[in-house]
C-alpha cells in the first residue's frame, strides 16, 4: 500500500497536507491524486525514475509523450515554444480541461518527449487542488490518467483502491468535481488540429472556431 495517503480539502487544501505531499515529490514519489479531468498518476517532471514508473503501471511505450501539469500560461513558455497565434488562443482557454501539444524547449526532459517530433502535451488545470500543489511544488507535474485495464469508468474509491497497492502517496479530496476526459489540440503549427473532442469542447468552439469547418 501507499506509504502516505492523504485527504485534502478541495477549494482551500491545507497546506502542512501540500508540504508533506511535495517533499515526497521531491523525492521520487509516484503519487495518484484528482486532477480537473479525473484521477491521475503523477509525479515531479525531473524525476526520471518515477515516470519509468508510471510508464511501467500505465504499461505506456517509451516512446508515448508525457502530459504535464503547469500553474500557468507564462509557465508553460518555459517548457514549449509557442508562436503568437497559439499564446492568443491558449490565454483564452486556460486554465481549463485542454491538453497543448506544442514544441518542447530543452528545460523538457528527452523522457517525456514524444522522440521523433521532440514535443510534449501541457495543460493547465483549474482545479484548486492541483493548482495549490503546482505553487507549492514550484515545477510542473505528470498527469496520466489513471484508469482500469478495460478504461470502464469507475469511481474514486475503486480507482484508489486499485492504484494505491502502486504507488507512494495517495491524494483524495473533501469532494470531486471531475471535468472528464481534456480536449486535445494539436498547436505544434500555426494550422491547430483537434485531436480529440472531450470536456470544454464548446469553449475551443467558440474561440477556435476554424477547427470545426469543415
């Protein structure tokens, strides 16, 4: 089992509970916490050992990129390059349940990358939860989905349940208000492409209304 579980209150986390929850970041944990679109399997972005990890529970090829986690959009110009078009359309939607394939910068770990095209997926979410712990770390977070073998839904208790023989820590929360699965768009050029239609669709509608003529 975990060596640390923990529940946090959703809208104002308690802040000795983050502490203890980085330091073990920090320290190569694997942790399943609630995340805007469901439960995830995460840890720090640097920490190699544990993404090897999750690659290993989430039996993903190595050469699957990553989706990471960061507090804002100015974060976000850390880790990817994003042109002009894409930061106008981004600083619209975020914080919100959308993943951003974009360029990736050398602050990206190679081991997070997707390796042929050298770009990684980024959201920025606007749960209270994740965003307290994203300040608190100070660095982005892995975010994988963390589901059954046959991907049925099922709920927070049996999604604890089965990961937390797995991993380090195990975060829950007073309450969940899962957005589901993220929309998924392409802006590794200027031409976005939708890969994916999934919560905060209509948002991406109204504001990138190009991507749905057909």
């Amino acid at each position: 089992m975990a060596s640390l579980s923990l529940e946090l209150h959703a809208d104002t986390p308690e802040r000795y509970k983050l502490s203890k929850i980085v330091s073990e970041l920090n320290d190569g944990a694997v942790v399943l916490y609630p995340a805007d679109t469901g439960f995830a399997l995460g840890c720090a972005l640097m920490q190699k050992n544990a993404i090897e990890r999750i690659r290993q529970i989430r039996q993903l090829p190595k050469n699957k990129h990553l989706t990471f986690l960061c507090d804002s959009l100015s974060h976000v110009a850390e880790y990817a390059k994003v042109s002009n078009r894409a930061y106008r359309a981004m600083k619209r939607l975020v914080p919100g349940p959308f993943t951003f394939i974009l360029p990736a910068t050398k602050a990206v770990p190679h081991y997070v990358l997707d390796p042929k095209r050298k770009t990684t997926g980024i959201r920025v979410p606007r749960n209270a939860l994740v965003q307290s712990l994203l300040h608190e770390l100070g660095s982005p977070i892995i975010s994988i989905t963390a589901r059954s073998d046959d991907g049925e839904y099922t709920t927070p208790e049996d999604i604890v349940e089965t990961f937390a023989p797995l991993v380090d820590v195990v975060v829950t929360a007073s309450d969940y208000q899962f957005d589901g699965e993220s929309t998924l768009i392409d802006m590794t050029s200027d031409d976005f492409v939708l890969l994916r239609r999934g919560a905060g669709v209509q948002e991406v509608c109204q504001e990138i209304p190009e991507l749905f003529e057909l």
